[in-house]
C-alpha cells in the first residue's frame, strides 16, 4: 500500500523536477506556469471561486470552445487544488502541455481523480503489468475516463495476452475504447463465443479495433451477427468469416434484406451470385448504395463486364472508381485501340494490381517496347483525355473527367 506521506513526498520530487532552476527568459507554457506558480503561492481559498473556464484555458491549454464544453463537467470545484496536483503528476509521467490538453478536452473529469486514492495506484498497477513508463504516458492519452477506473487493470490483465504485447494494445487504442467495454459481461462471453466459432485470438483482436467494436455487444446480438453471416454464405472458420461479422454486426435483419436487394437490382445478380460476391468481398454490405450504383453502371454498361463476372470479382466493387478503375480502363482501352498490346488482359487483373505494378506493366513497359518518348505518350495522355470528355455525357461531371486525366498523366509522368 501507498500512504499520504509517500504521495506527497513523490509529489514533492515531481515538482522539484519540473520547475526551472532560474527564470526563463521566455514566456512559460501554461503547464509550467502553473508549476511554478503552484510552488509559491499560497492556497487559493474556496471562497474565492474557481473559474474553471478560465483555468482549462489559461492552465490546461484548451482551447476557448474546448474549455466551454468541459467546464460544466467541473462546475462542482471550488478551488484548483485537486486539478493541480493531477496535472502536476500527469508531468511527471511525462505527458507534454499538448498530450495534458488533449487527455482533459477528452476527460474533462480526469481533473477531479484523487492522485494518492485512484491515479497513483493506476499506475502502480499498470507499471507492474509490465508497462513501461513512457507506454504509461502513450494509455493514460489513449485510454480516456478509463483511465481513471480501478477496472482498468482487470482490462489490462485480460487485453495483454490477447494482443500479445503492450505495443499492440496501445495500437488497439488508437482506434477505439478497447478497455472501455464490460469485461465479464460483454467481452469475455464474446471472446469464449467467438473462439467457439473457430476464430483465432489474432483474428479476434483485429475485431476489437474496429470502431464500433463487434466485441462491444452483447452475446445474443454477436451470435445473430453470425446467423446472418452463415445465411450469406459465409461459414464459421472460413477466411472471410470476421469481415463478415464486421459487415452485418450492426444491421438489423430488415438493413441487410435491404441491401442485398439493391445488390440485386444494381448488379442483376441472382440470390447465387449475392452469396458468392459477399464470401469473397462482405465489406461490400457496409457500402452506401449512393457508391454502388455509378459502379454498377460503369462496369456493366461501360466496360461491358458480365454480371456472373463481377460477382466472381466482387473486390473490383470496392475499388475507387474515378481514381482506379475508370482511368485503368482507359489506359488499357487506348492501348488496345492503337495495337500496343500484345494480348488483351483480364479487367480483373487490370483493376487489382498495385499501381506501381500496373503502370510498369501498361506504360513504362509498353513505352520502351515501342520507343515511345515521354512527350509523345503525354500528346497520346492529351488526346485520350479529349476522347474520354467527348464520350461521357454532361450528368457525368467535368471534374471526374478531369481527375481521371490527371491520373493518367501522373502515370505517365512517373515512367
């Protein structure tokens, strides 16, 4: 146990460690300031008021609209005492003035936690886990009002191993509240589920980054989620079957009946050909219709692709269409046109290399086979790009136009 004298005395050395030996000759930051100041002044008298407003500016480094959202949160404060002394021992974890006034616009709240009752025994706990100090600093930024919680540690001790390594949880955290769920009612049943399900504790973790977070409903919820997957034709241990359960987990029944129809329709797909295109692409139900129909159009009516095709190669939906797949098309619909390629490539292979690749292979290559020179292919780029304004109707926009062709000539340009 940690008792009051040995808190003030730590208190103490963090002070004495963070304050200048002599005055600065610039301006102090706010943190700094108030370091400085909290060493000799004398205690501001409850009577006096606190104007938490002004002290989350002027101290804490928020902005003015930050400050004004928060300060009701602290509206129960009469003196800045306890705000002090938490973000004198927030320096001395090593957060920076700007890593302090982003954890108290997140937590407002951080700012009333008794350092001696619930921080500094966090973070006894935590360093005993194994944490080290700076990684300390990286959860108490990440972690938010969880922070503050005495079930931070039960969270720790259940997210280490699941993760594998400290580096990994913090990672986690960056995008969402990993330790912020119900452990033994929510995470825990879902994890045993899930792993009854036959995903691994690699592919299980991967969920709990994802915001929202599959792992933060409840059981009954998860196990309808992979009904709904199994349904779509995606089984339990297959490859595709945790970006499944991502794609339906936060969509009632009527949502997923909805999307699969505009499926349907926007594609001419059968019942057959939605399972097939979901098992190999799910993230293709988490697609706003809005996206799918100008896809749809263009690879149906424009490239000329069968619909049994497309939903072979349902991962050419996802694909950008003014930033891939429309100038792609084009670069190998003017090579072939103009005879400069030896065999006409699959559009399948044409969308999913990687750029590098495919312009290596449809344009460096293709220029050094026919001696073509940079000039003239950016002459033949031009001239396309006229070719491609003068066959698409106005409804199609200037400035897709003109992103393709700038596209396209920033390939050209790279070779």
């Amino acid at each position: 146990p940690i008792c009051r004298g040995a808190m003030l005395r730590l208190r103490s050395s963090i002070l004495a460690r963070l304050l200048p030996s002599s005055p600065a000759t610039s301006p102090a930051p706010p943190l700094r300031r108030l370091l400085s100041v909290s060493a000799v002044a004398p205690a501001i008298s409850p009577s006096a008021g606190f104007a938490a407003e002004d002290y989350l500016v002027a101290t804490c480094g928020l902005t003015r609209p930050q400050a004004l959202k928060a300060s009701p949160k602290l509206s129960h404060l009469k003196s800045p005492t306890n705000p002090d002394a938490v973000l004198a021992f927030l320096a001395g974890l090593g957060l920076s003035a700007a890593d302090v006034a982003a954890v108290v616009a997140k937590d407002p709240q951080l700012l009333c936690a008794k350092v001696e009752k619930t921080l500094a025994p966090n973070v006894a706990a935590v360093t005993g886990l194994g944490l080290s100090r700076p990684e300390i600093a990286r959860l108490v930024s990440l972690a938010g009002a969880t922070f503050r919680c005495r079930s931070i540690i039960s969270g720790l001790q259940y997210c280490l191993p699941l993760f594998g390594s400290s580096e990994n949880l913090l990672r986690a955290l960056k995008s969402g509240s990993v330790l912020g769920s119900d452990l033994e009612r929510v995470v825990k049943p879902n994890v045993t589920f899930l792993q009854e399900c036959g995903l691994g504790v690699c592919d299980i973790a991967k969920l709990y980054v994802i915001r929202p977070s599959p792992l933060s409903i409840s059981t009954e919820r998860i196990r309808a989620a992979v009904a709904c997957a199994e349904g779509l034709g995606v089984p339990r241990g297959s490859q595709m079957f945790r970006h499944a359960l991502q794609a339906v987990a936060f969509l009632s029944e009527e949502k997923v009946a909805a999307k699969v129809e505009h499926l349907k329709k926007a594609f001419r797909w059968s019942d057959a050909e939605v399972g097939i295109a979901f098992s190999k692409a799910p993230s293709l139900l988490m697609r706003a219709k809005e996206s799918l129909q100008p896809r749809s159009e263009f690879l149906i009516n424009e490239v000329g692709l069968q619909p049994a095709y497309i939903a072979q190669q349902p991962a050419i939906v996802c694909y950008s269409l003014e930033g891939r797949l429309r100038p792609r098309y084009h670069v190998v619909k003017f090579l072939k046109e103009n005879g400069l390629l030896m065999r006409d490539p699959s559009y399948s292979t044409v969308f999913k290399e990687a750029e590098k690749v495919f312009r290596e292979k449809f344009i460096c290559l293709t220029r050094k086979l026919h001696h073509i020179s940079k000039k003239t292919m950016m002459l033949l780029v031009k001239g396309n790009c006229r070719l491609i304004s003068d066959s698409h109707e106005p409804r199609t926009g200037y400035d897709l136009v003109v992103r393709c062709c700038m596209t396209l000539r920033c390939w050209v340009g790279r070779c």
